[in-house]
C-alpha cells in the first residue's frame, strides 16, 4: 500500500477511499476489456436486463490453490465473511499473503444472449477473477512481481460462454495482500447487463435509440473501422465533426496519433464490440462499446489503443462523432527512453473549453508510495479541484498526475529512467498538447508522502523548469538510497533528502521559490519532525515559507485531503504575484454539457452504515488556516490507506535514527 496510510497493522477501522470517482474515471477504469468482435461494430445482444447484486456473504480462505476455481470444489469447510468489508479484512490484520473468495448463484433463463460485467469493486492488493473454473480478469501484477492495484476499480466483462443462464455459477476470487492490511474493502459487487452497469455503477441513464439512429450509428462505426483497415486516415477524420474533442485530443492531435500508429503497423484494426446506442437522458446520443485499435509494431501484434469501454458522442446534424469534451482522463507518454508507455491522468479547469484560447499554469501532482496515477480517480478529485477553481476561487490550472509507481521519482539504476521520461518528454508533451503557459512561473509541483519528496527532490534540482512546491507529510528528511532505491553514476549520482539540499543551498537560490508543506503531529514516519526541520531550516535563511503541523492525525488521507485549498492556494497565489492573466481568452463560448462517462462527476457516498471511522485526525474546526490563504473548502471525504509493513519498517528506523528538532506545537498555518 500507498505511504499516504496508516502505521503497518494499526488499526483497521481506517477510511479506505470513497466508492466511485467521476463517470469519467470509472468509465475509464473499466479497461481492459473484451476484443473479441470483428473489425465491424457488433451490436451487444438484447436480453433481459440483469442487475444482480452479490454484496453480502461469501466463503473464504486463507492460502492458495487454483483448483479452488473449479465450481465443482467443496468450499463447505471454509469461513463466512461479509464482502465487502468496510476498511479492509480483519484476517488481513497479520497476515500478507494469498486468499480465496467464493459464491454460488443463479442466473435467470430469460437473460440469456445478454452481455454481462462483473462489478468486483476495490481490492487490496491483486486479484484473479474465475467465474464457472475461468479466469475473466484481474488487477495489479502475482509474484514475484508483486505490483498492487488498490485503486483500481474492478470491472470485468464477462465472455459470453461462461455464464449458465437458468442455472448454478460460481464466483472465485484469488487476492494476494502485499503488505499491511488488505481484504475486498469497497463495492458495488455484482453483475450487470451494459444498461444495468451504466445505470446502478456509472450513472448513466437513458433508453437505446430508436431503429433510425441504430443503423445510422452502425454505418458510422463500420466507416470509422473501414477507414483505418484501408489507411485512409482522412476518411476517418471525416467522421469526426469539427470541434471534437476526446478524452485531450482534438482533430490534429488525432490526426498525429494515427499516422504514427499507421506508419509503425501499415494497417490499423478497429474494433467496437458488445455496442450499445443510447439516447441518454441529457439529450445526448452516446455510443456504449468497449473500442479497441490493434495493428503490427516491431513485427509483432499490438494494441495501440488496449481495450476500453468507451462512451462516444454523437452529433445528429452531422452524423459525426463529436468527442466527450472530458477534463478528467487518462493520457500517456510513448515513451523512448523508458521505452515503454508512461500513463498520467490529465485535469483540465471549468474554463478550458469554454475559453478557447486561454493558457493556464500547470501543477504536476505526485502520489505516494506503492500507488499510481489512477489512484486520484477513485478519490473523485477532478470533483475536488472544480471546488477549487469554482467556489474556492483560485486561479484555474491544468494539474497533471504522472504513473511514478514506487520509483521515488528519480533514475532507477539498472531500471526506469522515470526523472529524464518526466522532464525530457512528459513534460514538453503536456506543454505541446495543452494550452500550457509553459515557463517555470507557470509551473509548481504538489506531493503526498513519497510525492512530497517528489515535489521538493524535483523542484528543487530543476529551478528552470519549476517556481513552487508543495508538500503534504514529505518523506522530506529521505534520500531513496535510503530506501533502498539508488540512481546511476555511483554516490555522486544519487539525489539527496530536500532537507540536505536545502541546507546547503544559498538564501539567494532558495528563494527563486514559494513553499508549502505540513504534516499531522503523530505521523507514523515521523516526518512531522522532517517538517519541523525544514521550517526551522528555511526560517533560518530568511526563506518566505508557508508551514503547517496539525496538531492531531496520522499519515493517511484524512491528515492531508481536507487541506488541498491550502496547497493548491499556494500555487493560486504564487502564479497571481507572477502576473497571470485571468479570462484571457474571447468573450466565453457556450460549451455543450459533458457527455455521460466523460466529465460529469458522478460520487456515489457510502451508506451511513458502510462508512468506516477515520484514523485519529483534527476535526476541521480544529484545522490551523494561514492567515493570508483564504478558506476555500469545507471537509472533503478523507480516506485512509495502509503503509508497506517492509518499507514503513525502514522509514520509521531511518526517521528514529534522525536528528529531530522537536519544539512547541504549531496550532495555526505560519507565513514566514
């Protein structure tokens, strides 16, 4: 798990995360999916609607064994839990390794023919998914390349031999906990035919559309799938309308992607299955399929675009597809050094569209240890920064979510060279393909835990590129040699903890920045006292700083979520004093309403009696507030994760083994 959680076997009546992002984050999520159709769009059967809830109790088993997938197994010896469980499992509590789940149940005979999706929710860390002895899909990476998938939202369609309509199925779910707690902690868990899906999971609703607009849709889609077989990229553009937009790619930067795609494959294979076209209920007429592109790269099959279940908007004057106008999705970088595909998630502010040739600051914004970029879709918080640059009032700002996985965002020696990806080429892509305002005034970094050492570790060595940084319970006092994490060029070429840079650079070059960082007085790493360290430090040379310790909470999320105004305020006022222009664009454009599973934010709250109790944490009328940062939001939901029981062992010798320099509790937000 993440080092935004909880001390490794506290307590774990912990908040996890809340249920469900955006529409646009869950309908991403769902990938992959089937691609099993042919190129030609194949419309989903039409069966009953089937909306079967399994939430509740389910066998359960320590250990592993594959043959526990065969329906057949006698699972009768087994435990009863209750799946999910709020804040994760208590068999977890002291135990890392494999677990079983099982149910049985019937499906109806008058669903057959319909297309079903397996809802499985949120798991720590990996899963398997069998459903009737078959694997249908999974999440995060086995040993021994354990890689954990958290917060990822489980949504796995069904093939459409598997399930026995009029008859006995069986779900066996194979889940392997890395570290710390784990257990199946969040829903919904069910399964669900496409109309039942959109309705109860992503908040879509509306009936399929009349026979006219079906065959009009097919033929669109047919010459859509036409076009890139025969590598006449202009007849495919001719199927877009002029002002699409999807998911960050207008015309030019479609038009780009599938060249390249074209020149690399020499042909392209598109294929839409288990398609649904609906009439939804904004008015919208919105094509349900789960999309992939597939052609040849290096002599060998490739998907360019992996499947995804894909929500694509329609314009009926034109009979053109228009694109979902998102502000909340997931990009990437092709990446040559990494020579790999590097993902980050893309927010684009309320003004975006509306304000056609406005350019906007940008901060990057870095996760903690054992996460992803993906984690910042189930904390809905493309929601969160609308509030911001909405209600909040700050200076609105595209924020991108880079994928550093537990690289401690530098060079990895004999691995990822993530810190020359981030700043050779995702950068220059974010300022090339957005409207950046693309200079080192314009541009800040924000971290959580590993991320706060992200935040500074890059600023910091980077004083060209960056102006501000942010810091939400820093690993701050850490070099990743540390932990365990060295770069190349042997000891000259491995990055120093902030707090070591910071000391021995001048007051001259440190104040080229603005600051912000805090943490909670009873971090379980102790990077309280790190916090404590660099104000003192800071302080000392004279450095304007904005500083805060709560004077209550731990490291998870309820010690830092409720303060992103604080944070991103800093940035907001950074870029104010720089001399940003606000509504530089033309009078304002009226932009049409996000297509459903694109933009709208769709939260859906746990029940009063699933919401599992925080960590010990400040109440927000406790919460210190500068007194030149205006308050701009009120509690947000706060989640807690829990640590790496390996990694959160050496941090927290590291952390005792530091000098600490412990004074009177802060109570309030300091400007120094």
């Amino acid at each position: 798990m993440d080092l935004n959680l909880t001390h490794p076997r506290a307590t774990r009546n912990t908040a996890r995360r809340p249920l469900i992002a955006s529409i646009a984050a869950v309908a991403i999520a769902a990938a992959p999916l089937l691609a099993l159709a042919p190129a030609a769009p194949s419309i989903a059967a039409t069966g009953a609607s089937v909306n079967l809830d399994l939430t509740g109790q389910w066998q359960f088993t320590l250990g592993d064994d594959l043959a526990w997938a065969d329906p057949a197994f006698d699972d009768s010896a087994w435990s009863a839990v209750t799946v999910p469980e709020v804040g994760g499992g208590r068999e977890f509590d002291d135990y890392d390794g494999y677990a079983w789940y099982r149910l049985s149940f019937d499906l109806p005979t008058d669903a057959a023919g319909t297309n079903l999706v397996a809802s499985m929710g949120f798991m720590d860390d990996v899963d398997e998914v069998y459903l009737n002895g078959t694997r249908i899909n999974g999440s995060g990476s086995l040993p021994p390349d354990a890689k954990s998938q958290w917060f990822e939202q489980r949504l796995y369609p069904v093939p459409a031999d598997l399930p026995v309509f009029g008859g006995s199925n069986t779900l066996a779910v194979r889940l392997y906990d890395m570290t710390g707690g784990g257990g199946w902690y969040q829903g919904p868990v069910g399964l669900y035919s496409k109309d039942a899906l959109r309705q109860e999971v992503l908040g879509i609703s509306g009936p399929l559309a009349d026979p006219a607009s079906t065959g009009w849709v097919q033929d669109l889609l047919a010459a859509q799938a036409g076009a890139l077989a025969s590598g006449d990229i202009d007849a495919y553009l001719a199927t877009l309308s002029d002002d699409y937009v999807h998911d960050g790619r207008d015309l030019a930067r479609r038009e780009d992607e599938l060249r390249q795609w074209l020149a690399q494959s020499g042909s392209l294979t598109l294929t839409d299955a288990s398609v649904e076209i609906v009439e939804s209920s904004d008015g919208r007429l919105v094509v349900d399929t789960n999309r992939t592109i597939s052609g040849m790269r290096d002599g060998q099959p490739y998907d360019f675009q992996p499947t995804t279940q894909e929500f694509l908007t329609l314009n009926r004057d034109t009979r053109t597809e228009q694109g979902n106008h998102s502000r909340f999705f997931r990009d990437y970088v092709e990446s040559t050094v990494e020579d790999a595909r590097r993902e980050y998630i893309t927010y684009l502010p309320p003004s975006y569209f509306t304000q056609p040739d406005r350019e906007f600051p940008v901060i990057y914004l870095l996760h903690g240890f054992n996460g992803g970029s993906r984690e910042w879709e189930p904390r809905d918080f493309g929601t969160k920064l609308d509030e911001l640059y909405t209600t909040g009032g700050l200076a609105e700002s595209i924020v991108i979510m880079p994928d550093a996985e537990s690289l401690w965002y530098v060079d990895n020696d004999g691995g990822t060279p993530w810190r020359t990806m981030f700043t050779t080429e995702m950068i220059p892509q974010v300022d090339e393909q957005y409207r950046t305002l693309a200079s080192r005034e314009y541009r800040g970094l924000s971290g959580v835990s590993m991320g706060g050492f992200g935040a500074y570790s890059l600023g910091l060595a980077y004083p060209d590129l960056f102006s501000s940084m942010a810091s939400h319970m820093g690993a701050l006092n850490l070099a990743p040699a540390q932990v365990g994490v060295t770069s190349p060029g042997g000891p000259q070429g491995q990055s120093a903890s902030p707090l070591t840079v910071v000391a021995g650079m001048s007051t001259e070059a440190l104040s080229r920045y603005d600051y912000f960082f805090d943490a909670c007085e009873f971090d379980d790493y102790a990077f309280d006292n790190a916090a404590r360290s660099l104000d003192t430090l800071l302080t000392g040379k004279g450095v304007t700083h904005t500083y805060a310790l709560y004077p209550e909470g731990r490291h998870n999320d309820a010690c830092w979520v409720p303060r992103i105004a604080d944070s991103f305020g800093m940035h907001s006022d950074h870029v104010r004093a720089a001399g940003l222009v606000e509504n530089n664009g033309p009078d304002p454009v009226t932009e049409p309403e996000p297509t459903p599973g694109a933009t709208a934010p769709a939260v859906i709250p746990p029940s009063p009696t699933a919401t599992p109790s925080a960590s010990p944490a400040a109440p927000s009328s406790a919460t210190p507030t500068a007194a030149t940062t205006k308050s701009r939001s009120g509690d947000l939901a706060a989640t807690g994760v829990d640590p790496s029981g390996t990694i959160g062992a050496v941090l927290a010798l590291v952390a005792a083994g530091a000098v600490l320099l412990v004074i009177g509790r802060r109570r309030s937000l300091k400007r120094y």
